[in-house]
C-alpha cells in the first residue's frame, strides 16, 4: 500500500505501475503467476493535506515542516505548532 498527500496522486499511481510490473516480473521468473489475488495488487491512498492558518501547504516542500528529531526542530518549536 501507498500512502501519500493529495499533492501526490501522480507519484503513487506511478508507484503502482511499478510495483505491479515487478512483480509480474518476479512471478514469471518464478513460475508462478497470481494476478488476481489481493497479494499480488497495490494499492494507493491519497490523504488531504495539512494546511496551516492561512491555508497554505504545510510541509517540507513549503519550508515550514516540523520534524521530529530535536537535533531539526526545537522542542519550543514543536510545541508551538497547534
């Protein structure tokens, strides 16, 4: 499964090709194909995104990401967000 931003839709269907291209790949030199079971497939999941006050993308991509590691965002920062 792939999960990713609205913004991201291009991104994961490609992702999907692909993951379903190689495992058609692998089966074949495997001996073994199952295109119909649910194993076999990928799927993709798109999820709105975060948007801060103003309505602005709120990410990496826009400069104004939180991190998680405290040695990228301070911990007065972090708390800061709401």
């Amino acid at each position: 499964m792939i999960l990713g931003g609205s913004d991201q839709w291009g991104n994961i269907t490609a992702g999907i090709d692909m993951i379903s291209k190689r495992r058609t790949v692998e089966q074949e030199d495997n001996g073994v194909l199952k295109n119909d079971d649910i194993e076999s497939k990928a799927f993709g999941i798109t999820i709105p995104l975060l948007l801060t006050s103003t309505g602005e993308k709120f990410g990496k991509s826009a400069g104004n990401a939180i991190w998680l590691d405290e040695s990228m965002t301070s911990v007065f920062d972090f708390y800061q967000v709401k």
